[in-house]
C-alpha cells in the first residue's frame, strides 16, 4: 500500500522524464514545445501533490473542521499555468516567424543554414 501513496511521484517523474527527452532529443522546434509543456505539466502535478493535505478541507473556518488545505501551491499554480500559455503562445509565435524566415522548423537545418555565408 505505500506504493500506492507515492503514485503522484512516480506519474510526476515519468512526466518529466518525457517532457525531458522530447526537449533534448528531438530536432523539430515544435516537438521541443510539446515537450517543455510536458515538463511543465510534471511540475503542475508535484506542487499540487505536495499542497494536498490528506484529510484537510478548504481553509473556510466552520466548526468540526481542524486539518486544513494550504491554497497557496494551487494559487501558485494557477499563475504558473497563465505563465506557461502566455510562454508557449510565444514560443510557436517565434517558431512560425523562423519558419517563414528559414523555411524550416529544423534544429540540424538551421544551423546549417545559420554557418553558411
């Protein structure tokens, strides 16, 4: 059972992981997105898992509840999320306007075509 316990964790590690691989791995910038926005999701995850008290309500004061919730991960996470659109909608911005410079979206072809003279 106390595998059970640390699910989140391993989910969050396996995500990562992921996120962490498409990002190092993989040449097409878009893939590269893709992937940080895994890597993102990972991180999502761990800080709402650590935020969740086992038992605990919301923090509203009402008798016959004395273990509460901390909102202050999933209000952190919230501004996080804003923050990571507002950053992916720029980075497929920048990947379109390399596209339409460039004509590719490839890592390799793109220094090949940045060494040229």
């Amino acid at each position: 059972m106390q595998s059970l316990g640390s699910f989140n964790y391993w989910i969050v590690i396996i995500l990562m992981m992921i996120g962490f691989y498409a990002l190092i791995a993989r040449g097409n910038l878009v893939k590269k997105v893709v992937g940080l926005n895994v890597f993102q999701a990972s991180v999502f995850l761990l800080f709402i898992s650590m935020g969740k008290v086992s038992g605990g309500t919301a923090p509203i004061l009402a008798e016959g509840f004395e273990l509460y919730s901390n909102p202050l991960p999933h209000v952190l996470i919230l501004t996080a999320i804003v923050v990571g659109v507002a950053t992916t909608a720029l980075g497929l911005a920048l990947i379109v306007r390399i596209k339409e410079a460039y004509g590719t979206i490839e890592d390799d072809e793109l220094e090949r075509l940045d060494d040229e003279p």
